[in-house]
C-alpha cells in the first residue's frame, strides 16, 4: 500500500469512527443564566434518571457556564428565595445530519452516546426566583 493510499484509509477510518456533531459542536455547550433578582449562585450537576451528582458553584448571575450536552443540569439559588432547577430543554443538534448522510451508523451512536446529537434551546435562560414564604 503507497503512502497516498495509506492516507486515504486513515482518514476514512477517523472519519466512520468520528461523530459529525462530537467534530463540530463538541460535548459541551454554553448557556447564559440569568436570574431575578441578580446575584444568585448559579450551580452545575450532572443529572442521570433523576439522581444529581457533581453539584457544583460556578458562579452568580448573570453568567454563561459551560455544560455536558448529556446529563447537564443547572440550579439557581439565592437566600431568602425558593432554590430552583432550570427546566433545560434540547433539540436534535443539526450536525446529526452529517452523520447519517455522510458517515456511518457507529458515528451516529458516538454522537448519541457523548451528548453530541442534542443542543440546548435555547441557549439562554432567564429565571424568576420566588421570595420564600414567611
């Protein structure tokens, strides 16, 4: 096998072993938190089948934070006021297509399995903290 041929095989291995969105969007992503009142603590986890783990301070808002495109979770907290977990959402993330038109089904699952084939949408989120009751 020549050098050029060699080449080519490589390439098309990391290609079919590499997912579109993992490549392009990666594993993480980052959101903008704010809060009324400002000034709440904005914390991190992971969240899998409703167990959080990994609870983590990352700083007050307003404030963009990276998270796990997977099992991320986010919570707001502020004294005097009710704690409150973000509602995140995801949508397909659209270099999914890539994978499934251009790459094979073992990339499409690499991208599924990493987080990759989802984004959160919206990528801001604005939460409204309610005073705890006296």
């Amino acid at each position: 096998m020549n050098r050029f041929s060699s080449t080519i095989a490589i390439a098309a291995t990391a290609l079919a072993l590499t997912g579109c969105a993992s490549m392009h969007s990666g594993t993480t992503q980052q959101v903008k938190v704010s809060s009324n009142p400002a000034g709440a603590t904005v914390y991190t986890a992971i969240k899998k089948d409703g167990v959080v783990s990994n609870k983590v301070a990352v700083g007050v808002t307003p404030l963009t934070v990276t998270l796990s495109r997977k099992h991320g979770a986010l919570f707001v907290e502020k004294e005097g006021f009710v704690a409150t977990e973000v509602q995140l959402t995801t949508r397909m993330n659209p270099w999914v297509w890539g994978d499934i038109l251009l790459t094979s089904p073992l990339s499409t699952s690499i991208d599924t399995s990493t987080g990759a084939a989802r984004e959160y949408d919206p990528g801001e989120f604005m939460v409204d903290l309610q005073p705890v009751a006296k």
